[in-house]
C-alpha cells in the first residue's frame, strides 16, 4: 500500500467518524421552535351571550288573573307579557325545573281561572 493510498483511507475514515458524531450531536439536539407569524388568534367570543330579557308578567296581570285559562286570554297575556312561549300549569301538575327566560308560566286555580303569570 501506498503512501497516497494511506492518507486517503484515513481521511475517508476520519471524514466518516466525523459525520456520524454530527449526525449523533444533530439527533439529540432540541428541536426549533415553531415559526412565529404576525398573524394572531382572534380572541375568544363569550360563549354564552347575555340573554335579553323578554317576558314581563306584570304587563299582563291586570287584565289576565281571575279570567279563565282559556286559549283566547293565554295568548292574550303571553302577547302582553312579550313572552315567546307559553306554559300552562294546573294544580298538582308536574314541570320541568329549567329556567327559560323568554316563557311565560300561567298558573291555573281548580276552578280553572289564571291565578298567577310568572316568567321562567
């Protein structure tokens, strides 16, 4: 073997070591970090809007309690109160406990007459 042949082995060997140390030195370093952009999240809207208040019992109780929970005056007071929906609940009936604003409750005596108007 050569002279020559010598120094080219030993660069080749020496060339190869170094690359497989920076290939090491290169796998255990830390990633970079995400590109930043300039471009930011829009912030976040609430994810429950404030709901409006839209039944008022007392604009319909002067002309609904004592009348009779029939069709024509319940919708007369649910109109009145501004409610959107309507509920009827009789003596000893039983009802959901969820609060909706925008409902009116009509409550109704034994003898079938509006007792009370109450929102929720």
């Amino acid at each position: 073997m050569t002279a020559f042949d010598r120094r080219t082995r030993l660069r080749c060997l020496t060339l190869s070591t170094l690359g497989v140390a920076l290939l090491s030195v290169a796998a255990c370093s830390p990633a970079a970090p995400p590109a930043t952009t300039s471009r930011q999240a829009p912030p976040m809207s609430d994810p429950m809007p404030p709901m409006l208040k839209t039944c008022d019992p007392e604009k319909a109780k002067a002309d609904a309690i004592g009348k009779p929970a029939n069709e024509a005056n319940i919708e007369q007071a649910r109109i009145a109160s501004g409610a959107e929906r309507v509920r009827v609940i009789k003596p000893g009936m039983m009802v959901t406990l969820e609060f909706v604003e925008s409902r009116l409750n009509v409550d109704v005596d034994e003898d079938g007459n509006i007792s009370n108007l109450r929102c929720g």
